[in-house]
C-alpha cells in the first residue's frame, strides 16, 4: 500500500479496482440520504456524485493495466450507482443506454482512457527519464504458460505503435489522437 493505493509486482490491476469500486460503494452509503432522495433534485445528485463518488472511483486510475473485464466490472458498478440514484430496479428492465441517456453521467471508463492518456503524454514529456524507463521495464521472472500479463504500456502502444511516448511528446498530436485511443474502448454495457 503507498499513498492509498495497492501496488503489486505479482497481479494486474484487478485487486486494486476492487478496492476502489468498494470504496466508491462505501462513500455512495455515507452520501445515500442526498443520493437516493427521492426529493432531492437529480442535478445536485450529480454534482454531488462527480465531486465525492467519481474520485474515489478514479484514484489512480492513470496507472492501471486497462482490460475490456475491467471496463465491464467498473461500468457495471457505475451503472449500478446510476440506477439508484434515480430509483431505477432491475425488475424494472431500464436499458443502460436509456440510463446513460437520462442521466447524461460521462462514461466512467472514458474518463479513465482520457487520465491515461493525459498521464501517457505527461510522461513522455518529462525532462527525467527515469518515469519513461520506468514504464519500459519488464521484470525478470519466470514467464508462465499462457498469454502474457497486459503491461500499462500495451494499450497504447497497440493503438500508435512501438513509437507511443516519442508521439506523446506533441501536444497537438496527442490530443488528436486521445478521442481515436478512447473510441476503441467503447464498451456498450
């Protein structure tokens, strides 16, 4: 554990991103008498929301390994948050498209393509390198059958190429192509 968040050489982000949905679910319960009120207009829930719930969301989402289960797993309980603050059960049968388009809440795995990519383009433009060497490294243990871990750097790369942080290094250019990076994300919950 460093500054509030689990790191750990041996897993992905997973453990992590379960900490983090409990503890948004933790400050969704302490903030429930505004959240899930009935009276209380839906425009102060939503700022209520994005200012206390979407940060314990995001902590440190900039340095997560981004996976489609992950996306799943967080939009999922996102969606969740949404259907009670508007009162919306399951029985009830309300699409998450009809939920997006109700509560007109940003996609909380946009938001977390977009931190990566800003933190992507910070590190790339930084005069030390030990951040960009840092996000080269691969350790040296054992490789274990199967596909390899996803690396922090492998989603990008797998969007612009071997020559990702050098392309960081405009401004311009990264913001150009941030849409295109979070675009091949999109996952429809």
């Amino acid at each position: 554990m460093y500054l509030g968040q689990l790191f750990s050489l041996a897993e992905d982000s997973t453990t992590e991103i379960k900490r983090r949905i409990s503890s948004a679910w933790s400050k969704f319960g302490r903030l429930r008498r505004y959240l899930q009120n009935v009276k209380f207009p839906f425009t102060l829930k939503k700022k209520i929301f994005n200012q206390c719930v979407m940060p314990v969301f995001l902590y440190g989402a900039e340095t997560w390994t981004t996976t489609k289960k992950m996306a799943q797993r967080l939009n999922s309980a996102h969606r969740a948050m949404e259907r009670k603050m508007l009162t919306i059960k399951q029985q009830d049968h309300v699409t998450n498209n009809t939920l997006k388009e109700s509560t007109k809440l940003p996609d909380l795995f946009d938001i977390i393509l977009r931190k990566k990519w800003q933190w992507a383009g910070h590190i790339a433009r930084m005069s030390d390198n030990w951040a960009l060497e840092l996000t080269k490294w691969k350790p040296t243990t054992k490789r274990h059958p199967g596909r390899p871990k996803m690396r922090w750097t492998d989603n990008i790369t797998k969007h612009i190429g071997k020559n990702c942080m050098t392309s960081a290094e405009d401004r311009q250019d990264g913001h150009n192509q941030e849409e295109a990076f979070i675009q091949q994300w999109r996952v429809d919950g």
